[in-house]
C-alpha cells in the first residue's frame, strides 16, 4: 500500500479518535454553567454526546475533503467506524 493511500485510511481514524479523547469528560465544565437541576441535566447529556457528534463531524469533513480524489474509497473506510472493527 502506497504512503498516500495508507494516509488516506489513517488520517480520519486519527482525527476522529482525537476529537473523541480530548472532548472526553467536557460534561462537568459544561454542566457548570446552569443554574438549575433541570438545565444541568440537559448540559451534562448534551456534554457526554458532544465529543461523538464532533467526531462523526470530523469525519463528514474529512470525506468532502477528500472528494476528487483517487483513492476515496481508502477515505471513506477510514472515515466509518462501522469499518474500524
């Protein structure tokens, strides 16, 4: 497999899982900003779904910018966590 192609696969996995690590835990700093239980409780479930959202986004982006390319394929298998297992 040619470098180009093996950085076609790799880049979105490891965009992906980065955005996915280090928004990780965010839940608490956004939770943070509410002022009653209610409004807590919906920051910290927006807070645990966001670094999956970011990610998923992360790799939409990555997929559009890869259109035209020769190996777009190698793109979108890394870019589907479906794939990934």
């Amino acid at each position: 497999m040619s470098p180009t192609k093996l950085a076609m696969v790799a880049a979105p996995v490891i965009v992906m899982a980065g955005a996915c690590l280090a928004l990780t835990g965010m839940e608490h700093w956004l939770a943070s900003f509410a002022r009653t239980p209610d409004a807590r409780l919906m920051l910290d479930r927006i807070g645990i779904a966001l670094p999956y959202a970011v990610a998923g986004g992360a790799g939409v982006v990555f997929l559009f910018a890869a259109r035209g390319a020769i190996s777009i394929p190698l793109a979108g298998w890394g870019s589907s966590p479906a794939r990934w297992w």
